[in-house]
C-alpha cells in the first residue's frame, strides 16, 4: 500500500485553529484533547522576524523514529501505513533522544479515530501494548 501524507500549506495558514478544533469535533474528543495541533514557528531572517504555523499531527512514516526508540513499545505500524500510539504510555516521552524526529511527537494526544479502527483513549479502557 502506498505511504499516505497530509498535505499543508504554510503560506495560507492563517493560525486560526479551526482545523484542529475541527478534527476534535469530528472524533468526538474531550475538551482539551487533540489528534492535530496548530503551533506558531517564529526565527529571525534578514533583521526581522518570520512567523508562521505549522499544523503538525502523525506523519505516519514509513520508518518511524517514534515505533524504534520507544522503550515502552507505545507504538506499532498496521498494515495500511497507520501508525498508532497506545496513549497510557505517555511517560517514555522523555526517553528520547534529543534533537530525534521522535521528540516531536505530541505525547498528551492519543490517536483516536472511529474510521481507523476499534482505537480507544486511555479513559475508554485498556489498550494492548504495541509490538
């Protein structure tokens, strides 16, 4: 199957978060609670100042940094390229390597989908641990 991708455009991101209260409507999420997080990105360029956001969720890599360096198994790749994340395993965000494409994942915002699967939030029951 081939390697899905989320396609954003940061030159029309306006940082309004309507997509990321969006796609918490759309899964029924408790208040607080986010798959997607719109986050500002600001650097200096020329002696003034960039801004701009970044919508950031699961990239589902092909390889993912997160699966290989967790030492609690917190996450496994299906077979349709989604990549999960068992969110009772919220600790061993601070076990990786600093500056690893795992840091960046969003710990506190467990992957919930009623479209991907039978996948329920920590407060839902228990999960079984990834392989």
């Amino acid at each position: 199957m081939a390697q899905k991708a989320f396609i954003f455009n940061p030159n029309r991101c306006l940082g309004c978060r309507a997509c990321q209260a969006a796609c918490s409507l759309n899964h029924n999420l408790p208040t607080g609670v986010f798959i997607r997080k719109v986050v500002p990105v600001e650097f200096e360029r020329g002696g003034g100042i960039i801004k701009y956001y970044l919508s950031k969720s699961c990239n589902h890599c092909a390889n993912p940094e997160c699966f290989r360096l967790c030492p609690n198994h917190a996450f496994r790749k299906r077979r349709d390229g989604i990549v999960v994340y068992n969110g009772y395993f919220w600790w061993c965000a601070g076990k990786f390597r600093e500056g690893s494409p795992a840091t960046s994942v969003i710990f506190s915002e467990p992957l919930y989908s009623s479209h991907l699967g039978s996948l329920k939030l920590p407060s839902q029951g228990k999960q079984s641990k990834g392989s």
